[in-house]
C-alpha cells in the first residue's frame, strides 16, 4: 500500500441537544478541528492552537481511536507527524471529544484504505462515545437526528437551519462525564412522553423557520437543562438578556458550560453585543450551522525547517 507524503482531514465542531433532543440531535457548526499529516520516522501530534494540551502520543483521543480501529483490522498505521489546527475549545459543550473520536476514525480509513462507508464509521463513533449526537454532526455535516440502540446507530441528515447562534463560552470546563452525574436515573412516564414531543416538535419548527416556536421547545427541556441549570449560575441570566435583544431561546450546548441563543439572521450582533458586554470575562462568538461533514484529502508536503 502507497501512503501519501501529506493529507489533511478537517472536521467541524457541533453543538447537540438543542434542549430537548438529548443524545439525540446534534448540528454541526463552523469550528473545526484540522489534522495535517507529513510521513515522519514516528507518531507525533503536535497542537498549535492548544500549546499547554500534549498528551502523551498512547493518550491522545486522536490516535488512541485510529490504532483500535486499525487492531480491529488486524492492521499497523505508518507512522505520522501531525499538526492539529483546532478552534474547538476543550469540555465547553462544543464537541471536542467527538471531533476528535471521527478525526481518528477518518485518520485510519485514510491511511488503511478501508473504504468505510459513513454508516460504519458512525457506528464505530457512537460506540466509541457512547452516545451519537455530537459524532453523527461532526461526521455527516448538517442537522442531525440520530437513535442508538445496542445494535445500531440510525441517523438522518437534514438541512441546516436558518438561524444564527450567538455563543457564550465561558472561562471554565464541565466535563461531560460531571454533568451526567447531575442527572435523574429515571423520569416518569408522562413526563418522558412530553419531553419527548418536545423533542419532536423543536425539529418540526427549526425545518418550518418557525424561530419563536423553536426557542419556546428548546427552553421546555425534561430531559437535562433543568438539572443542569445549577452547574451552570449565570444561565437564567443571559436568557433573559438574549431574549431583550432579540433572541428566541437559549438553550446548553451539549453538557455545557457554553450555552447557545437562537436567533434571527438580522438580530445576532445586537445580542452578541450585549451578551459580551455583560459577560466580558467570557467569549462571545456567533456561530453557524455548517451542511458539510469530516472531509480527508492528500496534500503536498511542506518540507522541513532544520529545526524539525
């Protein structure tokens, strides 16, 4: 098998949830995490925008998914340096572990010629998250709504929706694994059937533009916002901001802590502003949803400085 001197894979960052649509929806957004690939002597990965993050190589999420994926083929990866690119911040609910579970799933597919089809690697995605939102966003592109049982993962790619989302990231991490532990074992039935038309009718009004209806179901979340809401002391506050300036809801984005506003196209920089102003240790971004998924190409080979 001949291995390209140079690739590059770029996979957008996601948002999931969207209030109600827990573990199940999941929307990818214009962050992305960006592997360049150049054939090296061994593995090494090495973060430009994250200096302080190098876990160890045998550590590191990227690598740790492409080698099981490759064991499981009875295959060995050539060795590669790579440079990560990355504007996805890490534990703040936009989708950094799943960007990094499909970057490894793409690396070894890439580089093994396995011909996987995108139904396979989101199985081996959700298998290796755990739950398919975040992953089937970062690897379809798009809306997606997705159902894992423990036999399959289902997914259904749809159009992106109109709408801009103004992003407050703030200046902490959650990890997804303290926020579940905030969560009820069991909810009772009529309330799990009407969470779960929310759910459903949050997806009818995204595809209908219907933005006021969409806030209104992503602020009826059962099934986590409410119990999250005590991790997270400011969320109640830049709702009420966000909807003053013109937003239709506010909603987690993902585990948290960065919490996500809908809002009509016209009206995001007056809420970005505002949110910004009241929050100025936080960042403040608009982000958008993106239609295109994880992408690998082969690229020429920069060559080496003599310090490399």
């Amino acid at each position: 098998m001949i291995h390209p001197p140079a690739f590059q894979i770029k996979v957008p960052g996601s948002t999931s949830n969207l209030g109600p649509g827990f573990d199940s929806i999941g929307m990818a957004v214009n962050r992305y995490l960006v592997l360049d690939a150049r054939q090296a002597d061994r593995w090494q990965f090495n973060y430009v925008d994250q200096p302080d993050f190098h876990p160890p190589v045998a550590e590191n999420l990227i690598y740790r998914t492409a080698k099981k994926l490759a064991e499981h083929f009875q295959a060995s990866l050539p060795p590669y340096e790579i440079t990560v690119h990355s504007d996805i911040p890490l534990a703040r609910g936009l989708g950094s572990s799943g960007a990094a579970i499909i970057s490894g799933i793409e690396l070894a597919d890439f580089l093994l010629d396995l011909k996987l089809s995108i139904e396979e690697k989101s199985w081996l995605a959700c298998r290796t998250e755990g739950h398919p939102d975040n992953v089937t966003a970062s690897l379809y592109g798009g809306l997606v709504i997705s159902t894992q049982s423990a036999a399959a993962v289902h997914s259904v790619k749809l159009p992106v929706p109109d709408f801009d989302f103004v992003t407050l990231i703030p200046d902490f991490e959650l990890k997804t694994s303290d926020a579940r532990h905030v969560l009820p074992d069991v909810l009772p039935f009529h309330q799990a059937i009407e969470g779960s038309s929310v759910a459903n009718v949050l997806i009818c009004a995204l595809l209908s533009h219907n933005g006021k209806l969409a806030g209104q179901m992503m602020e009826s979340d059962h099934f986590h916002q409410p119990y999250r809401a005590k991790l997270i002391p400011d969320l109640e506050g830049i709702s009420s901001l966000a909807k003053s300036a013109g937003a239709f809801g506010t909603f987690l984005s993902g585990a948290g802590p960065t919490v996500m506003c809908l809002a009509p196209q016209g009206k995001s920089s007056a809420i970005k502003e505002k949110l910004q102003t009241a929050f100025p240790n936080d960042i403040c971004v608009t982000l958008h949803p993106v239609s295109e998924g994880a992408v690998s190409r082969v690229t020429e080979a920069v060559p080496r400085t003599k310090d490399q």
